[in-house]
C-alpha cells in the first residue's frame, strides 16, 4: 500500500531542500495530524499536495493548515479515431520528425521561461532559475531516447518551432512537455504540430492520448479542446511551506 505521505528523493535533491508528497487525495484532520508529524520529524520544508477540486471539507481543511494554492490542474482526453488528417502547414516549410541529441540544446533555449504557467513558476518559494532548470532536465530525460518515451519536433532545416515530448502508458500515449518558440506562438504553429503528431501516434496504432495542463493555461486548453480532447479531471495542486 502506498505510504500516506513520502519523502521525494529526486525533487529533494534537485532543489536543495527537502520535498515530501501527501500521496492520498481525500485525507481527514487525524491524516493531516500524521502527516506534519512526518514533515517534522524529515525536516521537510515543502510539501505537496493534490486535493480533490469537488470536496469543500478537504478544501477547508487544507487552507486551515496553511496550504497554498498552487494550480488548478486539469485532465484532457481524446479517445476518438479521427482518422488521418493531414495537417497544413502553410506558408513554413515546417515538418514533423523525432527529436535528434543534437537538438536538446535548441530545445533547451525554447523552453527557458515558457512555463510560466506551471505551479512551479506560479510558486515564488521556487526560484526562476531552478524551474528554467526543472524543464531542461525533464526534457533531457524525454529525449534520452528510451523505448516507451520521446520527444518530437516541428523544424525546418535551420530552425525548431516548436515540440511535443510523450510518454507511452498504460491507457496509451501522455503528452508531456510542449511547447512553441515564443517567435511562433499565437500563429497555428501549436494546432499544426498536434495534429501532426496525433497522426503520427495513430499511424503507429495509438487512438488514446491523455494531456494535462493547468486551468490558467487557456491556449493550451484551446489548443487541445480544437483537436477534439474533452476533460475528464481535475484537481488542486498545493503546496505548504514550513
Ligand atoms: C500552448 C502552446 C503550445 C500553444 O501553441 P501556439 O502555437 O501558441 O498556439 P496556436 O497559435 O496553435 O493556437 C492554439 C489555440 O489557442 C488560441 N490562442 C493562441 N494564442 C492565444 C492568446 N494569446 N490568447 C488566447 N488564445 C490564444 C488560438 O486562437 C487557438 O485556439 P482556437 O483554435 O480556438 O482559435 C504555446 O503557446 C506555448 O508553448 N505556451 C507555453 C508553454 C505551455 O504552456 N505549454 C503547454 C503546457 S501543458
């Protein structure tokens, strides 16, 4: 059985502090009670957890032991076959191929200061540099090239507009990470490489994708709900700090 609350060893790290996770969504007072007990006695000095959005109690509770609100996350799926659509990619020579290990720096300067949506820029205990960094290391980590995960782009010879990292589950493909150069963004370039990539996935047997983004994100929602994804979850993430 999952632990009520755990110590992340690799966040921890990566940050410099001491970071734990309240593993369980619907927690009550004597939960909350143990699991301070834990932060304590670990010196954690931050904590996260995903409440559920629907459960005013919890949402007290929560605020009652100082949580922070962090993000309103939410779930996107699209489990239709839409069959192969192919996309238009106007004016740009622009096309959509698999991320090469001579990429990752290009796609590093792309992604520096383009989340801002995420509850980690919206957290001002996290510092900018340490996001900027927590995006180029998951990116690095997607593009490491292993079976069950990657990242595509769209590019023309000299240069990437834009990309999308994935990951293959259970359910069938996660996208992960996108992202579009900040020079392209607004013009079609996001609906462009989606539909390019949703076909790509589906030529390769996938029908199921799965996307989460934050309920302040409103172009990536419009963004997936144009390519026919509808929610299915959500949640709020919060942090406390000690
Ligand atoms: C989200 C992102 C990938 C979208 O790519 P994009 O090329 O900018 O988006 P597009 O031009 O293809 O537009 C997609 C939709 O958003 C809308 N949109 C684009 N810019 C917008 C803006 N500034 N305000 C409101 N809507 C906007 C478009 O009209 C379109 O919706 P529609 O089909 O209903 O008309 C890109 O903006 C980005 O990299 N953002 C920062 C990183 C990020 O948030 N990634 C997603 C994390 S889950």
């Amino acid at each position: 059985m999952t632990a009520l609350v755990e110590k992340l060893n690799w966040d921890s790290d990566f940050f410099g502090f001491n970071i734990a996770r309240l593993n369980r969504s619907r927690i009550t007072d004597a939960d909350m009670k143990r699991v301070l007990q834990f932060c304590k006695k670990n010196k954690i000095r931050c904590l996260f957890y995903r409440a559920p959005a629907d459960d005013g109690k919890i949402v007290d509770l929560a605020e009652q032991y100082g949580f922070h609100f962090s993000n309103f996350r939410v779930t996107y799926m699209l489990e239709t076959d839409m069959g192969y659509r192919p996309a238009k990619i106007g004016k740009a020579n622009f096309i959509l191929r698999q991320c090469r290990k001579m990429d990752l720096p290009e796609l590093s300067r792309i992604s520096k200061n383009l989340y801002t949506a995420s509850r980690f820029y919206f957290d001002k205990h996290f510092s900018r540099k340490a996001c900027d960094q927590l995006y180029i290391q998951w990116m690095k980590n997607l593009g490491s090239g292993k079976k069950d995960h990657g990242i595509y782009v769209l590019a023309d010879k000299k240069k990437i507009a834009g990309y999308i990292g994935y990951k293959q589950t259970a359910a069938g493909i996660s996208l992960t990470l996108i992202g579009v150069n900040r020079k392209f963004q607004g013009q079609g370039i996001g609906k462009i490489m989606l539909t390019e990539f949703l076909n790509e996935m589906r030529k390769q047997g996938f029908d199921k994708f799965e996307v989460v983004t934050e309920g302040r994100n409103i172009v990536s929602q419009r963004l997936y709900q144009g390519a026919g994804f509808r929610i299915t979850a959500s949640a709020i993430d919060y942090h406390k700090w000690f």
